[in-house]
C-alpha cells in the first residue's frame, strides 16, 4: 500500500512539471522589430532621419574644409592678426560644428530608445491576449535563456499577430 502511495505521489509530481514546463514559451523581441511591418517602418524611418543629418554633416564639414584651405593659402597674404582673428573663427566653426554633430547622435539615439519603448508598449496587450488565450502563463525573451525547445519559441506567430493589428508606426 505504501509502494502504491509512492508510486501515485511520484506520477503527480512528473505531470505537474511536464504542465509547468510546457506552459512557459519566449519570445525574440529583436525578431519582432526587425522583421514585423510596425517594426521595419519603425527601422526605415531611423535610417532615413541618420542618412539625413549624415548629408548635412557631410556639407558642412566640406564647407568647413574649404574654409581651412582658404584661411590657409592667405596666411602670407594677409597680416598676423587677421590670420590669427580668421583662425579663431575657423576653430569656433569647428567646435560648432562638433558639438551639432553629438547634439544629433545623441538625439538620434533617444529617438530609437523612445520609438522602440513605444512599440514595445503597442505589442505589449496582443502579447497578454495571446498569453491569454493559450493559457501561457510566463513569456520570456530569448535573449534572456540559455537553451530552449523550438516549440516554446512564440515569435512567428506573434509577428503574424502584430502585422495584422498594427499596419505602420509613425515616429514623431
């Protein structure tokens, strides 16, 4: 009688962890940016505004640039002083130039954290629904486990999910 207590004892425990393990999936969030609509306009729209602001770099360091050559082939021609005032405007110029360039990186950089913390705060009620509805009680982001079963991978389909509920995403 008390093998049989064992035995039923030890069969409960092996279901309700094979229950437990089987309910928990994840989730490539890099995945989901990169390849759902909302998020590949999210990408293109970032990589349009940086190939922008580089071709506004790229002009103002060419007229940058020429002001040097210039400031450097009057440097005989004209006195020292006027040499050392244009030389002072040039640095001012420079630094200007400089300072822009890290105001824009930086802005650049805030604009992707913010968009992408939108995106993730738009997908975030399909994942409860889809939590829901599967009776899924815990979605963990692969980045975040070591090994797992293919099975439990989730990304498919919430991409599926997320391509039919959010068509774009606007960056403002």
């Amino acid at each position: 009688m008390r093998k049989l207590f064992l035995i039923i004892t030890f069969l409960l425990i092996q279901i309700n962890t094979a229950n437990a393990n089987s309910n928990i999936s994840f989730i490539d969030m890099d995945k989901l940016l990169s390849t759902s609509k909302p998020g590949q306009s999210i990408l293109k729209q970032l990589n349009d505004i940086r190939n922008k602001d580089t071709i506004n770099f790229q002009k103002q360091e060419k007229k940058v640039k020429e002001n040097e050559k210039k400031l450097i082939s009057q440097k005989n021609l004209v006195s020292a002083e006027d040499f050392e005032s244009n030389l002072n405007k040039l640095r001012l110029e420079i630094n200007q130039y400089n300072e822009n360039k890290r105001k824009k990186i930086k802005e650049l950089q805030n604009l992707k954290i913010n968009s992408t913390n939108k995106f993730l705060k738009l997908i975030n009620p399909i994942l409860i629904e889809y939590s829901e509805n599967n009776s899924i009680p815990l979605i963990l982001q692969k980045k975040s486990i070591i090994a797992g079963k293919s099975e439990l991978d989730i990304t498919d389909e919430i991409i599926k999910k997320v391509n039919s509920d959010l068509k774009v995403f606007r960056i403002n």
